[in-house]
C-alpha cells in the first residue's frame, strides 16, 4: 500500500486498545479506500468479506455477522449510495454490535451518512497522497522516464492514483495540450464556441471524452503555471481569480446527481464575467 | 413462445397444458385466450389464484369439455417457487393460462418460463396495423389515427374505447370522424394524459407564455419529476441561447455543437428572450436544480420558482 501513513498509524494505536467495530471510512472516489479496508482486515488478522450495499444485502450482511466464528471485516463500498432503510438496518449494528465482526464504511462525504450512523461510528479519513506518494505509483506502475517534465503535471493534476492512469490512458502530452488551448479559449473564443466545450467531455457514462473534473483540474493547472510567470498585476488579479472560480466549480461537480453539463456551463459563464 | 408461434401451434391444433401471457396488450391477448378456448373446445374458467384451482389441475372432468384457467395477475405464484417446477412436470387435465400485465425480465421466474418456452409477449402493435384496426371501425384522417395511437401509447384496448366515443357522436350529431374527434379532444372525452403536456409545456415557457405555462404546470406538476422539467427546461434555453448568439453563421451545426433537429428546434424562438435574459434564466434553471440537489430549494417549489424568475417582467 502506498502512502496513507498517518492513518495506518492511527489503526495501530487503535488496534492496540479496543478497535472500533464500526467505521466509516471518508475519501474522495480512488483514494483507495477498499485497498485500505483491506489492509485494516489484515491487520485485525480478520477475513475481509466485500458485501454489495442494496437492502436485502445489508440486511443478510447483518444476519452473518452475529453468526460467524472468526473475526471477519464486512466492507460496504460507497455507503453514501445506500438506500435509507439499508442505513437503517446498520443502527442495529451500531448498537448492539456482533462480537467477531467489523463493519467498514465507505464513503466520500459524509455529508450523505445519517448523522445517527457517523455519531456512532468511528470515522476515519483517508489522507491525500502526497507528491511522493505518486511518484512511487508512477515508478511502480509506469517508467517514469518515459513521462519527462509532463510527471510534473500528472503530480499537480492528479489527486488519487485511478487520476494518474487516467490522465496516462488519456496520454498526458495531448489532454496536457487540449486543457492550455482550452484555457485561452474559455475567455477569449465567442461564448458560442466556448458553450461547445463541455460537449467535449464525458458528462455521462456512455459519453467519450476527458473526465470534466481532471479536466478543470487540469486548466487550474495550466492558469496556475502562468501565474508564476505572470508580472502584470492586472493578469496576475486575472489568473488568480480564474483559479477561484475553477477551483469552486471543481468542488460543485463533486455535488452527488449534480447537472454537469450546467455546472460547466455556468464555469465558463462566471469565467467570461457573466 | 413468439407470438407467430403461439398463432401456428393453434393452427396445427398443438394444445399445450401451460401458456404465460405478458403484455399489456389486454384485447389481443383476450383474442388468442378466445382462438384458443373455441379451437380446442375448452371451458374458459376465470380463478383468482393458482391456489385456488391447483388441485384440480390433476383431476378428471365430469363434463364434455376440458377446463382451461384463466388466471390474472397471480403474485402469489410468482413467490412460489416450488410450485413452478411442479406446474412444468404436472401431468394436467386441464389448460393453465397465467395473464401477467408486467413481469420483470430478470427475475428467475422470469427466466424459468422463458427458458421453458412458456411466454408469450403481448406488445403493442405497430402502428400501421393499429391504423388498420382503426379505420377499420371509423373513417379517421392518418394523422388522427396517429395522434390517437400516440394518446393511447399503442393500446388497442384504449383505442377501441376512444374510437367507440368518436363512432357514437359522428353518428349522434352526424358530424364526420374527424370532427368528431376533434370535438372530444377539445372537450376532454378523450383524456390526453398530463405527460404529454411536458412538451408544450417547454415550449410554452421558451416562448415566453406565462399563462399558458402555469396552466399546464398545475396539471403536470403531480406527474412530472422537477428535475426532469428543470433539465429538459435547461436544455432548450441554453440551445436557443447557442443559436441566438451564432447568428447567421454558415454551419450553424458545426459551430454551435447542436443536431440539425436541436437547431431547427430553437430557430423557431429566437429573439423572445435576449442574450442577457437566456444567460439569466440558463443560471437560474441551474440554480433551482443545484438547490434541489443541495436541499436549498424544496423540490415542489422548484418549478415554480424558475417561472417566477422568467417571467418577473413579462407583461
């Protein structure tokens, strides 16, 4: 498991008291958060069982688990997807828990948990892979020559390691160029033309195209990289109000059911001062 | 069981003991329930459940016909599990007809009887035999006859029932079938479900009628889902806003990234709203649609409130 020390910290010392039987464990899509449920089960030298999260399996997930004779890890992936009465039948867990097993949560806001479920759970949060961390996926996984100064790019883009090979599966010279061509042209092209550009992103499942969020990541990148060059102070203001703008709608796209298409639009919006 | 099989076997006089209808294609499927009963001399009999006739499936008939069951809806049966394999091997004296007006194609139940070539879909017709079956009975224009497909989704059963009404009045009033059937439109004989307001809604409101807007959206408001409205409401502003600021360019298509239809669509409301008031209402449709999303706007008031924001200063 790369990077997530701190927190592998944490279940140490947690380990060594009383570990909680019930977590949530709270990390953006990719930050490997099943890998580290996974690594949470063998550390608790417990069976890791990966359950699906509809009712009926939640439900049948909570029968076995008073029922088994070896410590087992239950992992219930994207929780914040659950239907109500799933999240309802976990409660039961939570307050009369089973003696041999762990429920491990998954989840990437909170904001979707009941807040009867997070007050009795223990939630846990994934850290952000640092520079290094990614530097070691990318060695590991990729020749990390082969990517020259663009690894520079992948590290500042990319927040998890399915983002990097992302970006790699993409190839990182061409979406690098399509995202600073972008750029300019969200401003500067006729706002007909701009309109056209969240056509050009995979706004839904069965759509081709860049993922709309590395992309913005990516332009906020690409503002940010003109900004260490930038000696005006009108363009300097400019860059760095660009930054602000892309960087909230970014956080706007991660809105669950969020309208992307709507969202991208009003970026390019505010972006031309509209 | 295709449909074309089910209608050779009868021919060919190939009684089977089983037969699962599904479809919502009530009148046809009652038309095969009737071909078969007349052409094997059976006696239809009506039941409530499976249970309730399962053991005389096995039983010998007094009488000079065999039974058939005619059994409608049984979700008792669909649980039963058990009796589903029992039914396949049961050596009956008799004909089950199971009617299902819906079944879920994933459902193992589903798949047994498939698998065992037991059902038989009962779909809606296509339009041109739909057609036929209508001016068949009334002398309908094609394009009323399509409309009243349209209205009706298809349904035989449903059109037999409208064009009964336009047969009655063209012969009360002694008016033709097209007038009539225009007279019982406008009257609300016959019933056009609210969904298929959704269109006109849109367009009311792209064409910057408010009265007729919040008329049909107090009739559509209980059907139709508000982020469904407010997306489809989003799609078309921000269409006419593309075109509206493409003017007369060549390749209008190319260089606005919409479909010829989209275009086309939008051409017919340019100039209601300006470029400022379509990028006004384009932020306010995702406004309503984010707050939804964000729990800041109730969803009931969501429409309602783009409206009021669109037409603020409509006369």
């Amino acid at each position: 498991m790369i990077g997530q020390e701190n927190l592998l910290q944490l279940i140490d010392t947690l380990k060594s008291n009383k570990f909680p039987r019930f977590i949530i464990l709270e990390g953006e899509k990719g930050s490997g958060r099943k890998t580290m449920a996974r690594e949470i089960a063998k550390r608790l030298n417990a069976r890791p069982v990966l359950s699906g999260i509809s009712t009926e399996e939640i439900r049948n997930v909570i029968n076995l688990s008073y029922k088994v004779s070896t410590p087992t890890v239950y992992i219930l992936p994207d929780a914040d997807k659950m239907h109500k009465a799933a999240k309802n039948a976990l409660l039961k867990v939570t307050e009369e828990p089973p003696e041999k097993s762990y429920f491990i949560l998954t989840t990437n806001n909170l904001m979707y948990m009941l807040s009867t479920l997070i007050s009795r759970g223990t939630v846990l949060k994934m850290d952000k892979y640092s520079r290094t961390n990614k530097l070691d996926y990318i060695k590991l996984n990729y020749s990390l020559e082969s990517f020259g100064s663009n690894v520079d790019f992948l590290c500042d883009v990319c927040d998890t390691f399915p983002e990097i090979d992302a970006v790699i599966d993409y190839n990182v010279e061409e979406f690098k160029a399509f995202c600073a061509t972008t750029a300019g042209f969200i401003v500067k092209a006729p706002l007909a033309n701009a309109l056209k550009i969240p056509k050009k992103l995979k706004l839904k499942e069965e759509d081709t195209g860049y993922d709309p969020t590395l992309f913005m990541k990516a332009v906020a990148y690409n503002f940010s990289q003109q900004l260490i060059t930038a000696e005006n102070r009108c363009v300097i203001d400019s860059l760095t109000e660009n930054i602000r703008i892309t960087l909230n709608y970014i956080n706007e796209l991660g809105i669950k059911g969020i309208h992307k298409l709507a969202t991208l639009d009003a970026w390019i919006l505010e972006m031309r001062g509209l | 069981m295709e449909l074309a099989e089910l209608r050779t076997s009868i021919v060919n006089k190939d009684l089977k003991n089983y037969y699962m209808f599904v479809g919502e294609e009530v009148k046809i499927m009652d038309t095969y329930i009737q071909q078969i009963v007349s052409t094997f001399n059976l006696e239809p009999i009506r039941a409530e459940s499976l249970n309730a006739v399962y053991s005389k499936l096995t039983s010998n008939t007094f009488g000079n016909k065999m039974p058939c069951y005619i059994i409608s809806n049984d979700d008792e049966f669909i649980k039963a599990d058990k009796v589903w394999e029992r039914m396949f091997d049961l050596k009956m004296k008799c004909v089950v007809i199971m009617l299902y007006y819906k079944l879920d194609k994933r459902t193992t139940f589903y798949k047994l009887h498939n698998d065992n070539g037991l059902i038989t879909e009962f779909n809606v017709l296509p339009s041109e035999m739909l057609i036929k079956y209508i001016q068949k009975e009334v002398d309908l224009s094609q394009n009323y006859c399509e409309e009243l497909i349209g209205i009706c989704k298809g349904n035989l059963s449903k059109i037999l029932l409208e064009v009964d009404k336009i047969k009655c009045l063209a012969k009360a009033k002694d008016v033709t079938c097209n007038n009539a059937y225009i007279t019982l439109i406008q009257e609300g004989v016959i019933f056009v479900p609210a969904t298929d307001l959704l269109f006109p809604f849109i367009d009311a409101i792209t064409l910057c009628n408010p009265q007729l807007s919040y008329t049909i959206w107090n009739k559509i408001k209980k059907v139709e889902n508000s982020m469904a409205v407010l997306s489809l409401l989003y799609g078309n502003f921000r269409n006419i806003l593309s075109v509206q600021l493409a003017g007369n360019v060549n390749g209008i298509c190319e260089f606005t990234g919409l479909t010829p239809f989209q275009v086309k669509l939008a051409k017919e409301k340019l100039g209601i709203f300006s470029k400022e008031e379509l990028v006004s209402i384009i932020k306010t449709v995702r406004k309503a649609e984010k707050g939804i999303k964000t729990g800041l706007i109730e969803e009931p008031i969501a429409v309602k409130y783009v409206l009021t924001q669109i037409f603020k200063g409509a006369k």
